[in-house]
C-alpha cells in the first residue's frame, strides 16, 4: 500500500468508518476519518458558544477559524486527533454535534481549511480516507474509490445500537431523522457535495456484514495492487 491513496465516501451511518479501521490495520497504513475533523470544527463552535451565527454571521464564524487548531498524533502506533491540543475523540459522536455538523460542513472556507489538512497528512505508508468528498475533490486521483450505501432502516439502527451501548439518551426515532437530514444537506450543498463519481465501486451494504465487505475489498486491492 506504500503512496496509495483509498477513497471511502458515502452515505451518513454506513460504516465507511468501521470499514477504513479494518482495511488500515490489515494492510498497516494509516486511517483517516475526515469526518471526525468536521466534528471537532463543530464541538469547537458548540463549546464556545459560537454556533447560535451559523446563519445569522456566518462572517464571524468563520474569523473564529483561526482559533481552532485540528492535528493527528500518534498515540499507541494509530492517529488521534487533537482539537487544541486535548483529545476529544469521545465528544464527537454524540446526536448534538451530528445535528449541527452538516451545517458547519457546508461551509466553503471551513472545507478549504480542512482539505489543506487533509492532503498534508503523510500518505509515503497509504493511506485510507473516509468522508463525503475524499474521492471528488480531496484525492480526486484516489488509486481506488468506493462509495457505500445502505438501507435507512439498517443505518440507523446501527447508529442508535452504537449511540445507546455509549449510554446515550436517544429514541430511533432521533436518529433516523438526523441521519436523513445530514444525507438531504450533504448531497445538496453547494460546495463539494455528496456525489458518485463515475470511477466509485459502488457497495450497498445493507445485508452486507463487515467482514463480507473486509474480503470483497481485499479482492480489490489485491487484484489492483500486487497483481
Ligand atoms: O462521517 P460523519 O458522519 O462523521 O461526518 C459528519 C458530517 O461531516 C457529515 O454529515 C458530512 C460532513 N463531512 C463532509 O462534508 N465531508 C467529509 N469529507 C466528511 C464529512
């Protein structure tokens, strides 16, 4: 995998994730969900009270930018991202970020600032991204790019198991609502929307497990790379 580049854009809740942890460990390259940097743009803005001028300033907002400070650092041999130096990974998953994120995503220079940081993190071991726009226009030379679906019904009941094992107070109900809201926002943004690019594999993995998708995607790097 040394200098690949792996594209994993998708729908909201489809495990691209999961999925990117897997393959990164199984071929020893590094992981990024460049969702969780979305996340921390918004916890910063939540936390510090700024997230009320989404839409009445979103000027200031955006001066705010340049107190945010978003890194990875090696912790026990993976990534962590670090959000003014704390780690704040647990923070991110939580239904009040995911119910602003995709306002704050579809904010053209809080995607610029985040695409710089995304294309300077250092690919010579591969490099597995995951996101909305990692292989339109973050790698748009991506060496692979796959774009994973799922049923609504599936997704979010996987997101409510995840968010209810951490202890959260949620209802599916919730979930399925978010979950429909970000997809209709992230697909019809004006800036880098969510789209198939024609070169995407395309995997609906609604009756898929992830070992399934593990294996299929194997096949595909294999065949790809050391063929
Ligand atoms: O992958 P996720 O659900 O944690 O992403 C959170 C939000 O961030 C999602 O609703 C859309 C946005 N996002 C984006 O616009 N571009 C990316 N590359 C990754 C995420």
């Amino acid at each position: 995998m040394v200098g690949r580049i792996i594209a994993i854009d998708g729908h909201a809740s489809t495990g691209k994730s999961s999925l990117a942890k897997k393959l990164s460990n199984e071929f020893n390259c590094t992981h990024i969900n460049s969702g969780s940097m979305y996340r921390a743009v918004t916890l910063y803005m939540i936390n510090n009270n700024l997230i009320k001028y989404i839409k009445s300033d979103t000027n200031y907002l955006i001066s705010k930018l340049n107190d945010v400070k978003i890194e990875f650092r090696k912790d026990g041999g993976k990534l962590k991202l670090f959000l003014n130096g704390e780690n704040i990974e647990k923070d991110l998953n939580s239904l009040v970020v995911s119910n602003e994120v995709s306002n704050i995503a579809a904010v053209p220079e809080i995607r610029a600032k985040l695409v710089k940081l995304q294309r300077e993190i250092d690919r010579s071991n591969g490099i597995i991204m995951d996101g909305r726009d990692i292989g339109s226009v973050v790698f748009p030379n991506a060496d692979i790019k796959l774009f994973l679906t799922a049923s609504i019904e599936v997704r979010a009941k996987r997101r409510y198991d995840e968010l209810i094992k951490k202890g959260a107070n949620v209802t599916l109900n919730d979930v399925i609502y978010n979950i429909e809201d970000r997809d209709l926002k992230d697909s019809n943004r004006k800036t880098s929307p969510l789209i198939i690019d024609d070169d995407a594999i395309l995997i609906d993995n609604t009756n898929k497990t992830i070992s399934d998708q593990v294996r299929m995607i194997k096949e595909i790097i294999q065949s790809r790379f050391y063929n």
